[in-house]
C-alpha cells in the first residue's frame, strides 16, 4: 500500500506545478502584487535628503557633504514612500526583494555634489553702476536661483519648515525672508508648499515683474481674509491648528477659535482641511 501511495504523490507532482523554488534552475516569477527594492539614478540626485525624511523605517541615509546614497535593504520595507516624495524623480521601485542573507545588505552609492557655476564677471564700471542703481540685479539675474516676491509673501514660515536642508530662514515680525544659496539644492519643496504661490525657482521676466508692480500700483487696499469654519462640516481634527504657521488656530471638540492678530491668511488650514469646512473670506 505504501509503493501505492508514493505512486500517486509522484504522479500528481508530475502534472502540478512545484511548491518549492527551483530558482536559479528556473527564473523566479514576480506577482503582480511585489512592491520592489528601491533603485536610484545617480545622475538627477540631487541629495536633498527628503527621502530619508520621509523614509519611516529609517531605512535611507542621505551624506550631501560626502556625496553618499545609502539604503539599508533588510530594514527597508518596500512602502514606495520616498519614491512618491522624491522631487527630482530619481527613485523607483524594482520588481523584486533583497535575497535573504546572514549579513544585512546595506548599498551605498556615489552621486556627484552639484555646485552652482561661478558668476561671470563684469566689467568694473557697469558692476559699480549696477550695486549703485540696483542691489539685487546680480541676483535676479541668475536662472537656477531660488527666488520670493516679497509683495506678496506674507511670511507664514511654511517654506523654512518644509525645506529639508534647512537653507530658508523667516522671521515674520522683522518681515526677514533669507536663502542660503550654498545650502539650497533647487528640489522645489518649498516652492510647491508656499500658499501664495511667491515662490519660483529662477527669477521672473522683465515684462511680467513691470506687469505686478503696475497692477499693485492700479489695486486698491484689499481687507484682511481670514478663515471662516462651518461648523456643520467641521469634524474638529486638529489638522488646521497644527498646519497653522502662526498658531492662531484651536480647534477642540466643539469649539474652533481663531485668533485674528496672529493670522498671517496664507491660507494653509483651508489647503489641508480634509472636510471642507473652511473658506477664506474678508473681513473689514
């Protein structure tokens, strides 16, 4: 009974397919469902860190002084977290998991440390002409450059948060907004959080700076605005008091204040309200 038995084991493994792996001999299959080990392009790194940042298994290490990319492999978690937060695009995820091994895997790569070309030089006397008529020509006229409208900005601090090299610096009751160029690495995070859009990566042309400042001159004064709650849609989450830059917003259960003084009306809170209870309007 028992040759029986193995008989028929034998033959239903001849037909079905097997429950072990027999990788290397077969090339393993991946299901559509495997999420991948992270792959990076060197060459658009622009060593930001905010993958690291974002990272929640602490998995990545960004060295931006040494030119290093590390991701330690067994302690990643294949979330794709830092592929989607990536502003240069640079990451993505390839269809298949670390080998197990005895060792933990940790892969370091090299990426060039891009620094800003050197200015070009002018002749002595329009150099003199330019610092006497105009401080700030020399700075808008480069391409790769940071830059703010300072009409416009309101000094909220949002993009010093969010810069992940820690390049901005804004101190709203000096009305102070400063970049540190050295530090800056051009990744867009600020430009794409800033609430009145004031930022730009380059400045902006002749013709429509001419266009702003006569529009400003032509605008009448425009009241404060402020957020106002609904209070039959808000669900008093909170997330409008911690995104507030200022903190004039509480939001405790059944009780949404706001504090008019300290509202700078970027309008964050009404960005990130995840009920639409909130809406900017004028008040007088």
């Amino acid at each position: 009974m028992g040759a029986f038995k193995i008989a028929k084991t034998v033959l239903k493994s001849a037909f079905k397919k097997p429950a072990t792996l027999m990788y290397p001999v077969v090339e393993r299959e991946w299901q559509e469902r495997t999420r991948g080990s992270i792959d990076i392009e060197a060459e658009k790194c622009i060593l930001c860190g905010i993958c690291s940042k974002r990272c929640p298994a602490d998995a990545i290490n960004v060295d931006r002084k040494g030119g290093k990319w590390e991701i330690h492999r067994m302690q990643c978690v294949q979330c794709g977290e830092c592929v989607e937060a990536c502003p240069k695009k640079c990451l993505e995820m390839n269809p298949k998991y670390t080998e197990p091994g005895a060792e933990k895997v940790i892969d370091i790569v090299d990426v060039e440390v891009k620094k800003p070309a050197p200015k070009a030089d002018k002749e002595d006397g329009k150099k003199n002409d330019d610092k006497k008529t105009d401080s700030n020509a020399v700075e808008a006229s480069d391409d790769d450059k940071l830059v703010c409208d300072l009409d416009a900005c309101v000094y909220c601090g949002l993009c010093a948060k969010t810069c992940p090299c820690d390049a901005l610096e804004v101190d709203r009751k000096a009305k102070v907004w400063k970049v540190d160029d050295d530090a800056c690495v051009k990744c867009g995070a600020c430009v794409d959080k800033c609430p009145k859009k004031c930022l730009s990566i380059g400045a902006p042309s002749d013709t429509a700076a001419s266009e702003n400042k006569e529009a400003e001159q032509d605008a009448e004064p425009v009241a404060k605005s402020v957020p106002v709650v609904d209070e039959e849609k808000c669900v008093y989450c909170n997330m409008c008091a911690n995104e507030c830059p200022s903190e004039a917003i509480s939001a405790e259960i059944d009780n949404w204040t706001l504090e008019e003084e300290k509202c700078v009306s970027c309008g964050a809170c009404v960005d990130v309200c995840p009920a639409d209870a909130l809406t900017m309007e004028t008040v007088k």
